[in-house]
C-alpha cells in the first residue's frame, strides 16, 4: 500500500481515497466524534477502550458515518448513493469495507497509532 494515500472503490460504486490525517482532519475528528463519546483528548479515549472496539461504539453511538464522511475525500458517487447530510450514503459500505477503511486510517496516521497503541499494520497487530 501506498503510505500517502489509499484508493477505494467500494462495491457499491463509490469512488474514495483517503490520506494521512491532517491536522483539519483531526479538529473534525475531536469535535465531531469524540465530543459525541465524551472524550476530550486522544489519551483518555486510550484509557477508556480497546480502539478494536471503537468501532462498534461509533455504530451504537451513530456517529461512524461522520467519521468516514470525515476521513475520506470522494471522488465519485452513483447518483443514487448521493446524499444531503454527507459526501456519499455510506450506509451501503460493507463492514468489511469500513473496517478497511479503519484500518488504512491508522496505517497512513502512524503518530496517531503510536499514540493510541496501535501496531504499524493497522488495528490487528499488536503495539511496539
């Protein structure tokens, strides 16, 4: 994998890449999503979870479409996929697609991962 950039084309016909984090893209992230959990700062979402299931609590807490919407830049949508509250309706994204995507976004954010204690392959491996 390219370690500046991801490209995707998910099954459901939406074009998308994403890059490593920027620091717009990390305000969007705390304000938007972990405002939404309760967390103020990277180091306490550390402390109160696994990342492994930080997904499953931006399902349950619906906030994991804003994240995506944040995290990725779109560069095609079918007309039918196109959507008033995000860049795509990316509710028709597979789990295995979103958690690619979570993944990759970790892999091309290294200092985050470190962080957060995350391996160099993304939410499957083990610290360092």
């Amino acid at each position: 994998m390219n370690l500046e950039k991801k490209d995707y084309q998910f099954k459901c016909g939406v074009k998308a890449s994403q890059k490593e984090a920027t620091y717009k893209t990390d305000k969007q992230l705390i304000k938007t999503v972990l405002t939404k959990l309760n967390i103020n700062t990277l180091t306490d979402l550390k402390e109160s979870m696994k990342v492994t299931d930080l997904i499953e609590k931006l399902i349950n807490e619906d906030i994991l479409l804003d994240a995506i919407d944040i995290i990725l830049d779109v560069e095609s949508v079918p007309e039918a996929l196109k959507s008033d509250k995000y860049k795509a309706d990316w509710e028709n994204l597979t789990r295995e697609e979103i958690i690619n995507i979570a993944n990759d976004f970790f892999i091309l954010s290294p200092s985050l991962s470190k962080k957060l204690g995350i391996g160099k392959s993304g939410l499957d491996s083990q610290p360092e």
